[in-house]
C-alpha cells in the first residue's frame, strides 16, 4: 500500500503573535514546519508528503524543505503547493498533488511539529490494516462544561466520553476524497476543524487509537516554550 502524509501548514498563527506564518516561525532554531514534515519523513510507512504552504511563502518553503535535515533514513519525495484562504482548502489543494497511486493520506498539521514518528507509523498501520478513518486521541483531564450566549453553564459534558484529537490522522484515499468533495459542495454550517470531522458527515466511521502528549498544537507562545523544553529533553536523550 502506498501512503501520503498531507501538511496543512499555510495558516498564519495569529494567536503566537505577529510575525512570519505560524508554520515557519522557529523553535529551537528550525522553523516549526520543518520538525512536522520530518516526524512523517522519518516514519517507515510515509512514500510521498505534501505541503501547503503560504500562498506567498512557496518558491521561499520548497527552498528550506531541500535544505533541512529531514533524517537519515529519510526516503519520502517532498512536495510543496499553494495553501488556500483556510485549512480544508489547504488540504483539499494538497490532495489535489497526490499521486493516482496513492491508496491512503495521512493528514497531519504543521502545527503540531513534536508528534512522535511511532504516532505516524501507528496511524499509517491502522489505516494499511483496514480501517477506513483514524484519528489519535487522549482523554480529556479537565472537566468541560457547555455555556450559553449569556456566559451561564448550561451543562457538564461526562468526560469519560471525550477525547482530544490530535494529527496525523489517517484515511483511505477514497474516503477522505468523497469527505472533501462532500464539504465543497454543501458550505455552510458549523466550521469542521479537522479532516475526521468531514468524514464523519459521510456516515463513515471514524477509529480511535491512542494519542500522545508529545503531539500537542503550537498554538500559543506558552505553546512554544514547552516545544522547546520537550527538544531540550529530547536532545538530552538523543532523540530529535
Ligand atoms: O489555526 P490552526 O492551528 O487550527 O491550524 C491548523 C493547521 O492548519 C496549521 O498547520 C495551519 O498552518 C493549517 N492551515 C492551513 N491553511 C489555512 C489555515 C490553517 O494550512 N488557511
């Protein structure tokens, strides 16, 4: 089975701050885009990747990607596109680069630039093992609760049923095409925030493996010092 990595990685990051395209902003010296495309590039199962990149940012993206260290055993050919005006236009341009032979993508943020290749390689090996639809997930330590318009709880979600879901998730080729074109066609309703989401409008069903701490979003500055302090540890134990 020949399988894809897809990097949405053309969001600006407006929540880190101002400055450069949330996906090229450093951590630890490398731009955050950098460690995500080499978490699926060191993975066994990964032939071809994608990325998304800033519509303006794409001759200056494909440049740094043909530089970068993307591991020794690195054997995933890198392609770079033109991102769209949000994320699922991100994906969808990026799917438009992705080979016929390609039987499953995995779809996996440039803002989340830790996540551990054994994730990759778990994710790729449920979906090769036939699963339609995975996603990584870990349960929910905080206690969620749903407020109105007016600021007042209006219940409290039992938390055993929760997971917070993270990427790469991991799709048969055909199933995440069908979820897009679906999505495309019918606009409208309440953003979906990730790939499963437009999957899950199809009736397809959507698995569920365990996810890890290490693959957390890089969405804040308190985000960044904790990526750093993971790569300190990680550099410590000799893993990057
Ligand atoms: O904004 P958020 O952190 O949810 O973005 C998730 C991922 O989607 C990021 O990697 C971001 O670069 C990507 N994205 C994109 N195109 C957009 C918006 C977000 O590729 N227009």
């Amino acid at each position: 089975m020949s399988i894809a990595g897809v990097v949405p990685a053309a969001g600006r990051g407006e929540r880190l701050g101002p400055g450069e395209p949330k996906a090229l902003r450093l951590l630890a010296g490398r731009p955050l885009l950098v460690y995500a495309v080499r978490a699926l590039s060191v993975a066994q199962l990964i032939d071809i990747i994608v990325v998304a990149a800033p519509p303006d940012r794409v001759p200056a993206v494909r440049a740094l990607l043909c530089a970068a260290d993307l591991g020794a055993r690195a054997s995933a050919e890198v392609h770079v596109v033109s991102g769209g005006m949000t994320r699922q236009l991100s994906v969808r341009a990026a799917l438009d680069h992705v080979p016929d032979e390609v039987d499953a993508v995995l779809v996996h943020d440039a803002a989340r630039p830790l996540a551990p290749s054994e994730l990759v390689d778990a994710v790729a090996r449920a979906v090769r093992g036939g699963l339609p639809a995975v996603v990584p997930g870990l349960p929910v330590s905080d206690t969620v609760k749903r407020v109105g318009a007016d600021g007042v709880v209006t219940d409290t979600v039992d938390r055993a049923t929760l997971r917070a879901v993270q990427t790469p998730q991991g799709f048969r080729r055909d199933v995440l095409y069908a979820a897009h074109q679906r999505a495309a066609e019918q606009s409208g309703g309440p953003p979906v925030t990730d790939d499963a989401g437009l999957v899950e409008r199809l009736g397809v069903p959507v698995h569920v493996i365990p996810g890890s701490e290490e693959a957390f979003k890089v969405t804040t500055p308190l985000d960044v010092t904790f990526a750093e302090a993971l790569l300190a540890v990680r550099r410590g134990a000799d893993v990057c």
